[in-house]
C-alpha cells in the first residue's frame, strides 16, 4: 500500500494503527506467512453511493473517481 501510495511504509502503519485505536478499522493477522485483514467498522463506509461516477478535479489539479447523486432541494 505504501509504495502505491508513495508514501513511507512508517506514515501508512502509523495510520493504520490511528484508525484502528480510533475504532474505524479491525486489523486482524491470521498468522506467520498470511495476509493481513483490514475490516471496515465505520458506518460511513456502508452509506449508499450516489447515481453517477464521475471524474472531478482535486485542489491540486489531480484527477478523480466521484460517485454522485441528484443535489437536495433547500427551502
């Protein structure tokens, strides 16, 4: 993950240790030789995605993926 990220393997455990204490992930090692399993506790991560992907433009110029739903109606 680390390399795909471009980001030190140091930065991505502290993170995912952050997340873990913070009780939005469970980390679960199946022991020696065997992958790690990351579960995702958060409600947020179960919320319903909008109707359309599109690509969006990030402060920094960089493209991405973005699902999208219709815009609520304010009174």
């Amino acid at each position: 993950m680390a390399k795909n990220l471009y980001f030190s393997k140091t930065t991505v455990v502290e993170a995912v240790q952050e997340l873990a204490k913070a009780g939005v992930i469970s980390v679960s090692k199946s022991g020696a030789g065997k992958r790690t399993v990351y579960l995702l506790l958060s409600p947020v991560f179960g919320q319903k995605q909008g109707k359309e992907t599109v690509v969006v433009s990030g402060p920094k110029g960089a493209q991405r993926m973005v699902s999208v739903g219709p815009e609520k109606k304010t009174a």
